[in-house]
C-alpha cells in the first residue's frame, strides 16, 4: 500500500508542474501587454484608450499573480488519496482490503 502512495504522490506532482508552463504563460502574456501599452500610447485619448488601459490594469494584476507563481516553484503536496485514487498503483490488489472485491 505504501508503494501506491508513493507512485500516487510521484504521478500527482508530476501532473502539476505547473511552474513551467506559468512561466511560459507570463512570458507571452507580457510581450503581448508590451505591445498593446505601446499601441495604447499611440492613440488619442477618448474610449477605445480609456478601454484598453482598464484591460492594462487587469492584466497587470494578473501578470503580478503569474510572476509571483513563476517566481517561487514548489513542489507540490498531493492531497491524502483516496481508494479509488489508489486503484491504478495497486495492480490487481484492492485499495479497501483483503475482503473487498
């Protein structure tokens, strides 16, 4: 049973490398902000700039989380498994015991 925990946490931490693609997402997501603040710049003021720097404010908000995510990997503690979480590391013994199959 220990080994279907470890395999479980092993598969779960895995599953949740979640750090690289943030990284990835921020990366994009702030050349895209570069580009959009530089056109926003370049207009008039009037809706559509007013428009644009609201979106600004939230993706500013939103790179603030990514960066933060990015910034500091960790290594993610699975959660206690369940019977049925346990059931694919298990081969051909049951998670709930000896006497139920």
């Amino acid at each position: 049973m220990e080994e279907a925990r470890t395999a479980y946490a092993y598969t779960y931490r895995v599953k949740h490398l979640e750090q690289a693609e943030a990284w990835h997402q921020t990366k994009r997501l702030t050349e895209y902000v570069t580009a959009v603040r530089d056109h926003a710049t370049s207009l008039p003021p009037g809706q559509e700039r007013t428009e644009i720097e609201a979106w600004l404010a939230f993706t500013d908000a939103r790179l603030q989380h990514l960066t933060e995510s990015a910034a500091a990997p960790k290594l993610p503690t699975p959660p206690k498994p369940s019977g049925d979480d346990l059931k694919p590391f298990l081969g051909h013994w049951s998670p709930y015991g000896p006497r139920s199959y």
